[in-house]
C-alpha cells in the first residue's frame, strides 16, 4: 500500500481512562467537574473530540455511575468552548478469573452487565460518539479478560445505532476490524465506520510499524479512521497515523508523560500533537468540520 498523508487531521483528547492511573499523577482528573475542566482545556489546546471516562471522585477508582457521566456532560456543553463529545461505553464487561488453579469463583472486579445497562449513560447523555470495544480479548493484568461477544456486540451497536449516537469502533486487533465488517454488513453499524486502532495495549496488536499497516490495510477505504499507542510511543504514533492516513488521539488515558521526569496534562499533549501534525504540513481541523466528516449532530446543553 502506497501511504497517502492525511492533510486534515482531527485530534481526540482521551481524558482520564478507565485504568488504576489516578495515584501515578496528580493531574489524572478524578471528579466531574475536573474531568469537564481537562476536557476543556484539551479542545483549547486543538482536541475536536474529547473521549470521556468518570471516575469515583473520592477514590479515582472507575465508574459507570450514570450521574456523574450527566455532570461531566452538562458541564463541557455548558462552557464557552465547542468539542465534540465521546463517551465510553467499553465497561461492564469485565471478567476477573481466580489462580490458573483455581478460575472459579470469578474474583473482585468482575463487572458483567446486560447491553442496556452499558450504553445506560449514552441513551441519557446522547454524546455525537460512543465507542464501542470490537472484541473480547486478555488485557493486562493475568487473570483479566475484557468480554465483548458478537452478540453483545450487535445488541449494543443497534442501540446505539437507533440513539442517533456515532459508534467508534475500538479495534485492538486485526480480528476486531473483522467483526466491525460484519456488523456494517449486517446493519447494525451504519457506513462509513469510524474505527480508532488501538496500539501497543497488552495483549493486542503491538505498535511495531508493520502490525500497525497491517490494521490500516484492514479498515476499509471511506471508514474514517484514528490510532493512538501507549506510554512513550504516543507522540510517535502522532506522526504515523497522519502520514499513513489518519487522525490521531492522544491523552492521559494512554500516557502520564510529556517528557522524561516531566508528568503531563491534557492540554500539553495535545498541544504537542499539534505541534507535531502541523510540523508535518497537514492542517489540525476543529469539531464543526469533525461534525461535516462524519456526519454527527451537535447537541444543546440540556
């Protein structure tokens, strides 16, 4: 495949994640109202989209709380500052397995819930975008599956489909980008698909340069497509979605560091993107033409 540059790039501010970052850096934002801020000074700083996760404010721990997903909501559409908004929907289909020598009982963290309760905040908040984990997969820690069936795929993808909510497809591996084909064929995602290729998460695709062409080789030609990879490869991958054709996302969800010794926030790193695109000769674009590209709807404070 011969690489054709993205010229118009649109950058995704991944805010806070769902992961145990929340004591590693003083600037991981735990309640809403921080969530909203960050989120806010990212587009600020040139993110079009801002992909949001809520956290226990006491705890920082990980949430699907349906209340505080509507505070962190009201409080970015009511500011001053237009972004498109993407909410998770990727947990509650946690599955923790005992030692080797004994899987059964499932262990502390286990989270399985029905479709209807993980897209819950979505049918309430109506982001422009959710995403929507493409497959089931270990990751990480090891005894840790992330569970993502076809047909709790389907189920889930039709409702946010029939919500008028964008998915993004999160496609950690080739293998993803396959199911993502058969449920557009299906219809229960409508084409063209919006796919961001996660790289370099254990035990995914790794971000060597070779994988990651061959996921871009995967997505079909007028899917609009993101990657991102994690911890020192963010900026990098920066640079090589753009020349293989993509847009980017960079963010505290994936990488706590802007420098060696030197802990990040939001909106320094997506102003090194920008940097880093712009330095390319491509052109950062913002959420109205995001909208356009994809077709989304902007939605009113409540």
């Amino acid at each position: 495949m011969s690489l054709e540059m993205n010229q118009e790039v649109f950058i995704t501010c991944a805010v806070t994640g769902s992961g145990s970052s929340q004591d590693r850096s003083p600037h991981v934002p735990r309640s809403p109202e921080q969530i909203a801020d960050s989120a806010i000074k990212a587009a600020k700083a040139g993110a079009a989209v801002v992909h949001c996760h809520v956290r226990d404010p006491d705890t920082g721990v990980p949430s699907r709380d349906v209340k505080l997903y509507r505070e962190v909501t009201d409080r970015i559409r009511a500011s001053d500052v237009d972004v498109v908004l993407n909410l998770t929907a990727g947990m509650g289909g946690d599955l923790v397995f005992g030692s080797p020598d004994s899987p059964l009982p499932l262990q502390q963290g286990t989270d399985m819930v029905s479709a209807a309760e993980r897209v819950a905040h979505v049918a309430e908040c109506l982001p422009e975008i959710c995403t929507l984990d493409c497959g089931t997969m270990n990751f990480a820690e090891a005894d840790y599956v992330m569970t993502n069936t076809p047909g709790m795929l389907t189920e889930m993808g039709r409702m946010m489909t029939e919500l008028g909510v964008k998915p993004e497809v999160e496609a950690f591996d080739t293998g993803h980008l396959h199911l993502a084909k058969h449920l557009v064929s299906q219809g229960v995602l409508e084409s063209p698909a919006m796919v961001q290729l996660c790289m370099g998460i254990p035990w995914g695709a790794p971000d060597d340069l070779n994988t990651f062409m061959a996921m871009v080789n995967n997505v079909p030609a007028d899917w609009i497509w993101s990657a991102f990879s994690i911890g020192r490869n963010e900026m990098p991958y920066v640079a090589a979605a753009v020349l293989a054709g993509g847009n980017v996302r960079v963010g505290l969800e994936d990488n706590l560091w802007l420098a060696k010794g030197e802990l990040a926030t939001n909106e320094a790193l997506v102003a090194r993107a920008v940097t880093i695109i712009e330095a390319m000769g491509a052109k950062v674009i913002g959420p109205e033409a995001v909208r356009k590209k994809l077709g989304l709807t902007k939605r009113m404070p409540r």
